[in-house]
C-alpha cells in the first residue's frame, strides 16, 4: 500500500466512460435549432495590402446569411495571447498566407463553400520576409510596426568570458530545429449563439475558454458578463488550442445573424493556420574540464516566430532558461532573439521552446563527451542537477531532484534492452 | 439536388434515410442519425477516427458515399455499449488508460470490435497490424494495444 491516497495509486480517468461509450460532446457534436454553418475567406499571399474585396456576389447568393470583413466588428480587431497582433479579419494588411479576410454564414455547408467561391479579392503584394535572417537584413520589409525584432531575452550566470581559461576543452555546434505542427487529431470547432438573455455563448474546442472569453467580449465592445465560453470535449490540442480558434469568427457571425453559428475548420485549414512550434536556431559553445565538469556554456539563440506573436514572449522567457538542461554550469549566457516574418505563426506547443533546448545542451554533452573520451552517461551524472545546484536563474534547487535516480534507471534499463547500443557508446 | 433513400441497417435496426446523392456514410450517420461518435479527422481517410463497421470490417466512412451502403451492415460505437454500459473491449480501453482526449476513440474501439469478432485471441503483432489504421495523437499506442489485449483475454 502506498503511504499516499493518490501517489502511486491507479485511478480509471475521471470522464474516460463517456469518452469510450462515444457519448461525450465534442464542439463540432453539437448541433442546434435554426443554425447556420460558417466559413473563412483567407489570403493566398503571405505579405499584401488589399486593394479590393468584392463581397457582393457571395452576399447575394440565396441562402447565404450574412458575409462580413473587418468593418463589420463592433469592438477591436486585435486579439492574440500576450501580445494584441492579430485580427479577426485583416484590416491594415495581410501578413501571412491564410489570414483571415471575410467570414460567411449560410442555411449549408455547401452553400458556405460556394459563397467563399464567389469573394473576389485583389492584392497589392508586398515582399514577403521568409525567414530570420531576411527579417534582420537592413532594409526588410517591416511585418509589424517598426521593426522586425519580436521578442528579446539576454540570460546571464556568472562571468562567461572570463571562464573559458579555465576549460580544458571547448566545444562548439550549431544546432536548428525545424516548425511542427501539433497536429491534434480533432479539427478546431466551435459553435456560439446567444441566449435570450443577450449573452452570447461559445462552445468551442479551446484549451482557453477564459482567455477567449475577453477575447470575444472585446471583439463586439461588450462587457465580459455578456459572454460566456464553454469548453467542449477537446480531441487534443499540445498548446495548439490555446490561441484562438474559430470562436471569434462564430461569435461575430452570430452576433449579426442572431441565429446560432456552427464552424468546422478542414484538417487543411486547420493546420495552415494553427500555431506552430518555434524552429530555433541555437550556436553553442561549451567548456569543461578534463575530469568532465561543465565551465561555461554561451549561447546565441535566433528563431522565425511566425506572423503573429502568439506565446513567443513566453517561449524566448524558458528556452534560454533552460539552455544548459539538468546540468549545473556555474558560468552561462545566453542572447535570444526572435523575429517577425510571415511564415506560420508560432505558438505554444508542449514545453514553450524547452524541447528545442534540449535539442542544443544533449547535443553539446555528447560533443563533449567525444572530445574528451568519455562515457556520454558518466558525463551527464558528473554534471547532474542535485540538491543544492544553483541552476542559471539564481535559484538553488533545494528538493525533489530525481534527474540522477532516472538517469541511473535509465541506463539500467538500457543495457537490459539495448546492450550492443550501449556497448557502441564507450566506443564511439 | 434531389434525395436518394439509402435502407441500410445501422446498429442492428433497419433504417432508411432521405439524403442528397453528395453525402458521405460519415455525413449521414453523424447528421441524419445523431450518431455523433462518428468523428470526422482528416475527411480523407488517413487518420480513422471515422471507423466504422461494414458488413464487418473496419472501414472509414468519409471515403464512402451514403448512397454506397444500400443494403449495409453498420455498426458505430452507440452500437457497441450495451444499455448504455461499457462492452468488454470499451471496459478494457478505460482500465488500460488508453484513453486520453478521446476522439480517435470511437475508431479504434471500432477497429479492434472488429479484429476480435474475427480473431478473439490475436498476437500482439496482429493487433498492432488491425490498429495500424487508427492515429492517435495523444497515448503513443502502447496503451491502446493493451487495452485490446486485455480484451481479448478477457473473451
């Protein structure tokens, strides 16, 4: 018996019956009297100013119930997570392929797909800025504002540059990881209407009905008590559903149509323009000593975040925090920087850019451990977290570090199952 | 766009449905039936959230058009669950945890009925072949092929 009442016990998952009888609701398994499907109408540019957007022939088609842009919204066309970046439809300009420019309402999903047929748009395209280093370039075209530059974080622990006399090897890669997309096996979805207390009502697939909440509530410039978000049976998400979805687009179709507005993304649309994971692009030098022990670690990490914002202040706030991994370095610097482009947008995606760091500090331990002859496994415990490591924020770690019981586990394990693997690593 | 009558039978009752000739099964068991544990995924047959049995495979429905299952034997998760209390495989699947967000769910419950009305005492590699067809994006797997191997010995 465990000494705990849910440590170490098994439990079955509290809404795991419903999940398996196929009874539990998911956004796109609601349906409701009188209601109308939806659609977006998006870019096929990446970087454009919209000279024309003819809705008339759409708006005429019988059974289409309302076609919208931008100056149909009653509050603000900005919303995003941390940073207010993105709108509902496209205002100003376009800023990646799949921006939003027009939404429609009809009796049919066909119907819909046939109204988005029938919008006409023309675009004055702008030169796109396709990656980091073109964002950075003098003279690129700005995404944003005034300059390309997103997000900025310098981390700083000890006296790097005073500590590379005392290594006795020193290792240097560049490391790059590439944009993911979550792909969560349910299409976003999402449903609003409002009630006849006025209170419009979303039910969305979401990770956050709060944040969507404020979002829509300042999208139509009505008080927060005037909305209400429910969170449907999410089929999965890994960061992905936290951005917005289809929830402000159905929000404001309902709030002019006064009739419930269903919306269904594509798995195409779906995955064009959710979030993403940031690809970043980390130049690493490492020092140590013979014997194996981490000297200073001095990284300069640079990332295309996309069009839009998202969590990228969050994600450049942990990848450079965690840049030396579960190893106690008492010298580490680290310059972050990420830039607009009009690439994907990049968001929040399982771990907030740590992933991408271990990518970098696994990398550089087993560099090391080549240059100096040593036995990857021995190198890491050498260097593991413990109590009492002061880790590069300042903080000392004073409990609950199991890093070298699961390495020691790990590498039991390891030789059980892949002994020939194990035996090439003190070889190679 | 005149409607077609399809008679088929659908979770062991016969049923006949006016729809228009465009519709997928996915489409008519979802809309015209309310059989909402049906999911719709990727709309092209990759991801199987969409399984259903037919005649007695596994198929997805999002590659069949309603009017194909004149005649059909379909049978979707609300098929499966007996007064509304989990079968052996659905039981299996909450005790393994191989259920996380659930919606690749109803599919895979579907494809491993299948396996077993055929084969009660598969090998663990005959159900990973049976459940190559389902995706899953949250267990990574291993949970799932317990659960139907829990099942089967349970059978």
């Amino acid at each position: 018996m465990s000494k705990y009442a849910v440590l170490n016990t098994e439990f079955p998952k509290v809404d795991a019956l419903e999940r398996a009888l196929g009874t539990a609701k998911y956004a796109a398994d609601y349906f409701m009297p009188n209601m109308l499907y939806s659609g977006v109408f998006r870019s096929t540019v990446p970087h454009a100013y919209v000279k024309k957007l003819n809705l008339d022939k759409a708006r005429a088609l019988p059974g289409v119930a309302a076609v919208l842009d931008y100056t149909a919204i009653p509050g603000k066309n900005r919303f995003g997570i941390i940073v207010k970046d993105e709108p509902c439809l496209v205002d100003d300009k376009i800023r990646r392929y799949g921006d939003a420019l027009a939404v429609v309402a009809a009796e049919t999903q066909e119907l819909v797909d046939e109204a988005l047929e029938l919008i006409e748009v023309e675009y004055e395209e702008l030169t796109p800025v396709k990656s980091f280093e073109e964002a950075m370039a003098p003279g690129a075209p700005i995404v944003h504002g005034q300059t390309n530059v997103h997000a900025k974080k310098h981390l700083e622990f000890g006296n790097v540059d005073e500590a590379w006399d005392k290594c006795d090897v020193i290792v240097e890669n560049t490391y790059s990881t590439h944009i993911l997309s979550h792909m969560f096996i349910e299409p976003d979805a999402g449903l609003a209407y409002l009630d006849e207390q006025g209170v419009m009502n979303v039910i969305a697939s979401t990770q956050n009905p709060h944040y969507d909440r404020n979002e829509v509530a300042a999208m139509l410039g009505i008080p927060m008590n005037r909305v209400r978000v429910k969170q449907a049976t999410t089929g999965g998400g890994f960061g992905g559903k936290l951005d917005i979805g289809v929830q402000l687009h159905v929000a404001l179709l309902a709030w002019h149509t006064r009739r419930p507005v269903k919306m269904v993304r594509s798995r195409t649309e779906s995955t064009m323009v959710s979030s993403k994971r940031h690809p970043i692009t980390m130049k690493c030098r490492t020092g140590a000593t013979r014997d194996g022990k981490l000297v200073a670690v001095d990284v300069v990490m640079t990332c295309d975040a996309g069009a839009y914002g998202s969590y990228g202040p969050a994600v450049i706030g942990r990848a450079p925090v965690h840049i030396v991994g579960p190893y106690e370095c008492p010298n580490v610097r680290c310059d972050a920087v990420f830039a607009y482009t009009n690439n994907p947008m990049c968001g929040a995606f399982r771990g907030f850019g740590v992933p991408q760091a271990a990518v970098c500090h696994e990398g550089q331990m087993n560099a090391l451990a080549k240059a100096l002859n040593m036995d990857p496994i021995e190198l890491r415990l050498r260097n593991a977290h413990k109590v009492g490591t002061v880790i590069p924020t300042g903080q000392t770690l004073t409990e609950s570090v199991g890093f070298t019981d699961t390495l020691l586990k790990a590498r039991e394990k390891a030789l059980e199952v892949m002994p020939e693997a194990m035996a090439r690593l003190k070889t190679e | 766009m005149n409607k077609i009558t399809v008679h088929c039978t659908v979770n062991h009752k016969p049923v006949s449905v006016e729809i228009e000739p465009n519709k997928r099964l996915l489409d008519m068991l979802r809309v015209n039936l309310g059989l909402t544990s049906v999911k719709e995924g990727c709309s092209e047959g990759e991801c199987g959230a969409c399984t259903v049995i037919y005649n007695g495979e596994p198929v997805t429905s999002c590659c069949i058009l309603a009017g194909q299952a004149e005649g059909a034997d379909i049978i979707t998760l609300e098929g499966v669950s007996v007064d509304g209390k989990p079968d052996v495989v659905q039981q299996a699947f909450i005790e393994s945890g191989a259920i996380q967000c659930g919606f690749c769910i109803p599919g895979m419950i579907l494809t491993a009925e299948a396996l077993l009305m055929k084969n009660p005492h598969p090998t663990m590699e005959q159900i990973k072949e049976a459940m190559s067809g389902n995706l899953c994006r949250c267990t990574g797997y291993k949970k799932i092929e317990e659960a139907v191997a829990l099942a089967a010995s349970r059978m």
